[in-house]
C-alpha cells in the first residue's frame, strides 16, 4: 500500500511537471495570453501544494515517530528565514522605489529570498562535503 501510494505521487508530480512546460511554451510562443497563463500557473500551485501536504500527512499516519524529524525541519527552516529576513534591506532610494512602483518591505522580502536561497544553497554544500568525507571514513 505504502509503495502505491509514492507511485500515484510520483506520478501526479510528474503530470504537474510536464502540464507546466505546455503552458510555458505556449506564452513565450504567443499562443497564450498573460492572464491565462497566471491563471494556469495559480492552479497547478494550489495542486502542488495539496500534494506537499498530503503526502507527507499520510506519511505521518502510517508511521508517527517521523514527526519529529519534520518538526526538526521545521523549525531549521525557521531559523534560516529568519536570518535571511535579518540580513536583508531595502538597497534602493525612495525614488528608485517609486520608479520600480514598489515598497521598501517588498524590496525587503526579495532580499529575504535571495539570501535564503544563498544559504540553502550554501547548506547543500556543505552537508554534499560532509556526507563524502564521512564516507571516505567508513
């Protein structure tokens, strides 16, 4: 049951995959107007969403000494948002804002993603080296 389970989200995710890349070529083509194509965008978020949540729901069902390692993420991806929230400032001027027809808080939470990125990023790294290190001893 278990197996059959990853296979039909394996597959959902796969069909979400592959009806994204139609509506993207279709817009940059000029077959398919913006409002569509944002359109299309906000129902494949809300399909892939529903799958990042139910699978792992399901998953919690079936075997609940797994939450506290989600809970463990959880609360890393916490802190590493936080930091990035904390690093990040608005660079611009207020006329340069006005010119960009945006708010120090939105130039603010750009920063914020960016620098969360850069840390994940940097994270990755850094446990890719470390797992091959300790690889190397073992």
């Amino acid at each position: 049951m278990k197996d059959s389970i990853a296979n039909i989200t394996r597959w959902v995710l796969y069909l979400l995959l592959a009806f994204s890349v139609i509506p993207g070529v279709l817009f940059y083509a000029g077959l398919l107007d913006s409002e569509m194509f944002i359109n299309l965008a906000k129902i494949m978020l809300i399909l892939g969403v529903a799958v990042m949540v139910i699978s792992p729901l399901y998953g919690f069902i079936t075997n609940p000494q797994n939450i506290v390692k989600m809970l463990i993420s959880i609360a890393m991806l916490v802190v590493v948002i936080v930091l990035a929230y904390s690093l990040a400032g608005n660079e611009f001027t207020e006329y340069r804002l006005e010119e960009l027809k945006s708010t120090a808080e939105t130039s603010r939470l750009v920063g914020m993603g960016l620098f969360a990125t850069y840390i994940a990023f940097g994270l990755t790294v850094v446990s890719i080296l470390y797992a091959s290190v300790i690889k190397l001893f073992k």
